[in-house]
C-alpha cells in the first residue's frame, strides 16, 4: 500500500501496488536415452536465488516443469545432479545430463544462464542432438544444394564438437535417404517448400529445416 504525505496538504488516497514477477517463455525439451521426459512451451517466472535476488534463469525453468531437479552448490553456480528421477552417473553408467540452448551446447552453470524469449532449452541424458544445415536457405530454382547433418560429441579432449553424422538418414517431404557421410545433394525442382529433417539411430532427431526455392535473377537485356 502506497501513500504520500506533505506539510500543508491533505494525504493523498492509499494504492495497492502488486509486484509482478517478469516472465518469458521458452521451448524446453529435456530427453533421456529411452525417453522424452518433457517438450513443450514454457513460460517461466523469475526465480529468487539465495543472495534473495530474482533472477529469470535456466534453474527457473526446470524448478517450474515439474521435474523436481536436484542441485549441488559450488561457490555461486548451482550444477545440475538429478532430473526427473535421472541423476548423472547413475548406477555408475558414465552419463551425465547436457544442456543447450538453440542447439549451442553450455558447460556454464544454468542459474547463471538468463532466459531469452523464444529461445529452446534441450537437457539430453544418453542421447546427443542432430543439427542440419543447406548451402542456401533459399536455392535457385533447378539447381542442386547441399544438405548437411550433423552429431553433437566429445573429442579425446572433451571438448564440444559437431561432426559428419555418418550412416543416417535425411527426411525430404516425407521421403527418406540414406547417407553413408550425412550429405544430400538436393535438387530443386519446385517453388514450393521443402521440409527436412534427420535421423540417425542413438541420437535425437534433429530440427526441422525449411527451403523454399526461388526463381533465378532475369538475365540482363543487352
């Protein structure tokens, strides 16, 4: 309740003043090796930390889905141990919970990663993503583009990388093929769009890609 007061003058009428938490909202999808433990859109409130600041952040977003995650506390980062029953290195398997945004993969803590609009939040468990890419998004007419798919991994480092998804399979409106190196040539033959995708066994299915064919620039008249 807010009011003010002056010297002189009458005080003024009394005004509820309601806080509203700010809010976005998100695609969060979180997945196992043998299952999908959630993926839908989320609108996540801020959340308060322990310093009794609110923050709207990557640790919101899995308190508020309903997975019941389990943290361990290092300094000011919070690291996830346990989602959806699912803790990292169970039973000694060598797994361990990942995290993306947009498909970018983040070893930074997620309470210290702040939440986009729009922006989709992966947890993966066992099961690394597929990304997929085209020379042009937008490919002449009768001309041929090339198709690219793509597997998250570790190097011998442990270093993040996107490497060839070899022996998988690329979805052309519907129609499957089979690559040995994760490349299509694709040939263009109409203006309407083509929705892509790909597959490969052990892996989450990558994003859909759209490309539209366009018409070629007119030749200049000489």
């Amino acid at each position: 309740i807010v009011s003010t007061k002056k010297d002189g003058f009458l005080e003024s009428n009394a005004v509820a003043v309601t806080p509203q938490l700010p809010i976005v909202n998100i695609e969060l999808r979180v997945e196992t090796a043998a299952s999908t433990l959630y993926n839908q859109n989320l609108t996540v409130a801020a959340c308060k930390e322990s310093n009794g600041i609110y923050s709207l952040n990557g640790r919101c977003a899995l308190e508020q889905s309903g997975l019941a995650p389990q943290w361990t506390a290092w300094d000011n980062d919070l690291f996830l141990d346990t989602l959806g029953g699912i803790a990292n290195n169970q039973a000694d398997n060598g797994i361990y919970w990942n995290w993306f945004k947009n498909l970018d993969y983040s070893q930074t803590a997620l309470n210290n990663h702040i939440l986009t609009e729009g922006e989709k939040l992966l947890l993966s468990y066992g099961r690394n993503p597929l990304r997929i890419d085209a020379a042009t998004s937008t490919p002449y007419l009768n001309s041929t583009t090339t198709l690219t798919l793509e597997q998250f991994a570790f190097d011998a480092s442990w270093n993040p990388v996107w490497q060839a998804a070899a022996s998988s399979t690329l979805v052309v409106n519907g129609q499957e093929f089979f690559s040995i190196d994760g490349a299509l040539a694709l040939f263009i033959a109409s203006t309407s769009p083509y929705t892509i995708s790909g597959s490969k066994t052990g892996y989450l299915d990558s994003p859909i890609l759209i490309l539209t064919g366009i018409l070629p620039p007119a030749a200049p008249i000489t």
